[in-house]
C-alpha cells in the first residue's frame, strides 16, 4: 500500500535523505537551499527530528560566528530506509 505524506512529512524525508545521500553535516542555511525551503519551515522539522533521535543538531563555532551542524542518526538512517521504502 503506498501512503500519502502531507507536504511536512516531506520536508522532514528530505531532511534525512539529503544528510544520508551526502554523509557529512549540514547547517541550516546549506539544507534550506539544498531541500528548497525556508528557514522558519526547516527548524521546527529539525527539531522534531531531533526528538526522536533521527538526527543530531550539534553547536560549532569559527572565529566571529556561531553555527549548527545536522547530522544523521544510524536511528535516522533505519527510519528513512522504513519511509523509503512504504512510498513505492
């Protein structure tokens, strides 16, 4: 059975798949131009991610500026594999 993924749900398979396809950390300015979305849609997924552990939102800094890293989870990974795999 295929299911149908409202337009939040896919900003969040996105997030996810775009971190695993890639392998290395994201910040949130990189995902919102790479999945195409805005930031005050973005957060808000990514947090939730977090939640649930699928991803991991770590601090970073250079000299001058604060910044987060996104990564994926190996939980993350397993939930996109299972998400992935119910839309065919």
């Amino acid at each position: 059975m295929k299911h149908k993924f409202v337009k939040s749900d896919r900003i969040k398979i996105n997030i996810l798949n775009t971190l695993k396809e890639t392998g290395k950390p994201f910040s949130y300015y990189q995902l919102t131009k790479c999945i195409k979305t805005t930031w005050n849609s973005l957060v808000p997924n990514c947090y939730f991610l977090s939640a649930l552990d699928l991803i991991k939102i770590t601090e970073g800094s250079s000299p001058g500026m604060k910044f987060k890293n996104i990564w994926i989870t190996k939980k993350g990974v397993k939930a996109l594999d299972k998400l992935t795999k119910s839309e065919d």
